[in-house]
C-alpha cells in the first residue's frame, strides 16, 4: 500500500504550524467520559485546552493569508452537531441535547423544529446527533436523523428516523433503522446522502472494539440503506447495512462528487486519527491496526493519520468551488482546528495536511460546504470537553475574500 501520506513527510507538514501538541495521554477526540456540564477538570485540561500558549504568532500570520473572511452567524447555540441548509433558504441545526434549531434570513428562531423526548436520550457523546435532508425535500419535506435512545431494557442503542417537515414544525415520520449499538461514549452519527441517492450512516463501537470486526454488528462500521429505510441489493453483504467495517468511531463523510469517491474521518485511540477512502466491502482495520500498519494487506490503511498528535477529526467537508476547490476541510474537536487536507489528482492519497484556524474558536465539532460557496463551522465548547466563552457556541461563516 503506497497510496498514503507516511508519518515522516506527514510530521514534518505538521510542524510548521502544530507547534502545541497535545499528547498527555488520555484517551484522544471522544472517548474520555465526562458528565454533561463542564466535564471533569482533567477533562478541561486535556482536551478543553485554551492552555495552548505557544504559536499563537505564528498561526495568526497563517491565518492572514486564509482566502476566506469569518465572521460570525449565529451564537448560543448548544452543542451543534450538524447544519443543513434546503432550498427555501432555511439552515436547520441539530443540538445534541435534543433539538433541531431553525435559522432563517441568518437569525436564530426562538421556536425549534422539533424537540425530542422518551426515548431520545442524551448522555455523553449520544444524543441528537446527524441531519440530512432529502433531494427532493421542497416536495416531501423529508429529513433524515441521527439520535442515541434507551431501548426497553434501559440500554442506549441509536437509531435513523424520517421526518416529516410541514408549516414549520417536524414530525418522525418513520423509523428506518434502530438497535445501532450506542453508549455513554462512540456513538458515530454521522449521516449523509450520497451520489447514489442512498444514506451513509458512521456508527460507533461504543468502547467495545470488537464488534468493529463482526460483520453481523451494526457497531463500528459505516452502513448504507435506502432512504426509505430498504437495504440496497448491492450492498457488500448480503441482506446487511454494512456498507464498510473496522472503524472505531467515524464522524464525517464527504464525497468529491466529481469521480464519486467517499472519504471519511475516525477517531483513533490516543492518536492515530484517521482520513479514509471509503470503498465497499473493506475493512479499515480497527482494532487490528492503527496507523500505517495494514497487516500486508489484510485491512485498508488511512490516507493520513495524526501519527503522536490529536485531532479529534468529526465532520469533513469536500470543498466544490472557491479558492480551496479539491480539498477536504476537517473538523477538529480536541485539535481545537480546521485542516486542510489536499488530495492528490485522481483522489486517491492525501499529499497535504494543514493546521489552519488553530486556537481561534476552540473546538470543532463541523464544517459544511454550502452552495453559496461559503463555509460553515460548528463549535463545540458546551459539549462538556471544552472552556465555554461568551457566545459559544458559534455559527462561523468563512467567506470567500473577494
Ligand atoms: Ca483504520
């Protein structure tokens, strides 16, 4: 396997601007529990980490040659997981604890969508996670959701639902997809639609690495139905969501529409996050593997991993049009950046990462493509992880400078 970025080169592009790293040790991006609120103080130190005094300079004579104006949209909202905007003009996002919040002619609306309740369950890094909406969403204005629930048992378990949007408010339309295994912690959710007019789903092992590597758990893997809820005939399995297998805890999926090619970005243990190509029926290895190692071939090897550092890496954007037409842009929980991640011609190896906005907002929890051409991030500081601030969390816009 040559069709990765090694730890060497990849390191020394590191070191020009991730001159704070953060290795102390404890688990990296999400998996460190902590309770709702503002997290334990280890866990304020480790991963909220405004403590970062070194490099500040620097990162702000990058920062000045960023091709894109930020500015702020929305503040107060409570840990935003993803955002979309539909063809009305509206955005909707999600807020773990539960809500789906409206923003129309770039003001928050007071009333939200939809707020859910028993069984929704918010705990750790479950709760209202994923949104997607439907192609055809100005005609049967569907929606597609991500949420962590107590199944009868008391367990927390995840499941896909379809809304229904109608004068303003949404309703669950239909379950698609239940039993994901959840927990206090890897829960993935992240969910797309992709070029094929099918959902992708990222799941988590909720800390049980194994059933990453059991095709017959819908833990730790990235599945694909039909927006109806029906498994497609041409899944990798037969019969099975499963579209992919061996991830620890997925959180962003974006496609380069053009040739149609799938990455991904997962949590590693204490480094060694990921940037995956996706393909069908491969298995990226976790836990068998970390980092560059592929066992000769047995599993899929990332593009690019963090090597000793932390990214906490959730959503990824695929940039279509503007100054970064062709990259990746990365949302960093624990990294508290974006990164650029530039792809080589035919798509297949990542030949650049680059720290970018390090230290300005915090944490990261998403960064979206509109097709307006600008960017939006999601902060995460009220996410129990972070050092909250006036405002947070935030809505930033990055316009393309003209
Ligand atoms: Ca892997």
């Amino acid at each position: 396997m040559n069709n990765r970025l090694s730890v060497p080169l990849y390191a020394s592009l590191l070191s020009m601007a991730l001159l704070t790293a953060c290795t102390s040790g404890d688990p990296t991006t999400e998996s460190q529990q902590t309770s709702q609120g503002q997290g334990t103080g280890q866990g304020q130190t480790a991963e909220g980490g405004n403590n970062s005094a070194g490099g500040g300079e620097e990162e702000t004579d990058e920062n000045a040659v960023i091709p894109y104006e930020a500015s702020v949209l929305v503040d107060g909202l409570n840990v935003p997981w993803e955002l979309v905007s539909v063809p009305d003009g509206r955005m909707f996002v999600t807020e773990r604890p539960g809500t789906i919040r409206v923003i129309e002619n770039g003001e928050l609306a007071s009333e939200p969508l939809i707020e859910f309740s028993a069984p929704f369950n918010e705990e750790g890094e479950g709760g209202l996670l994923g949104l997607a909406a439907d192609p055809d969403f100005d005609n049967n204005g569907y929606l597609y959701a991500y949420h962590s629930y107590l199944e009868g048992g008391g367990d927390i378990a995840n499941r896909v639902l379809r809304l229904k949007v109608s004068d303003g408010k949404a309703t669950i339309d239909k379950e698609l997809l239940s039993d994901i295994p959840g927990g206090v912690n890897h829960n993935g959710g992240r969910i797309k639609i992709g070029p094929d007019n099918l959902l992708y789903i990222t799941t988590g092992e909720r800390y049980e690495p194994e059933l990453a590597q059991n095709e017959d758990s819908l833990g730790g893997k990235i599945l694909r139905i039909g927006l109806d809820g029906s498994i497609p005939e041409d899944n990798p399995w037969p019969n099975s969501p499963v579209y992919s297998m061996g991830h620890r805890n997925a959180q962003g999926l974006a496609w380069n529409l053009d040739n149609g090619y799938l990455y991904a970005t997962e949590h590693g243990q204490r480094n060694f996050d990921e940037i995956n190509r996706i393909e069908a029926g491969e298995n990226y290895g976790w836990p068998e593997v970390e980092g560059d190692d592929d066992k000769n071939g047995t599993y899929q090897a990332p593009l690019a991993h963090s090597g000793d550092e932390t990214w906490a890496p959730s959503g990824v954007a695929f940039i279509k049009e503007g100054p970064w037409a062709g990259s990746l842009l990365a949302a960093n929980l624990r990294g508290e950046q974006l990164l650029k991640i530039t792809l080589s011609k035919d798509g297949t190896q990542v030949t650049q990462v680059e720290p970018i906005f390090k230290d300005e907002w915090g944490r990261i929890r998403n960064v979206t493509s509109g097709e307006d051409g600008k960017l939006y991030v999601l902060t995460n500081n009220r996410d129990g992880r972070g050092s909250p601030r006036d405002g947070d969390d935030q809505l930033i816009v990055l316009t393309p400078k003209p």
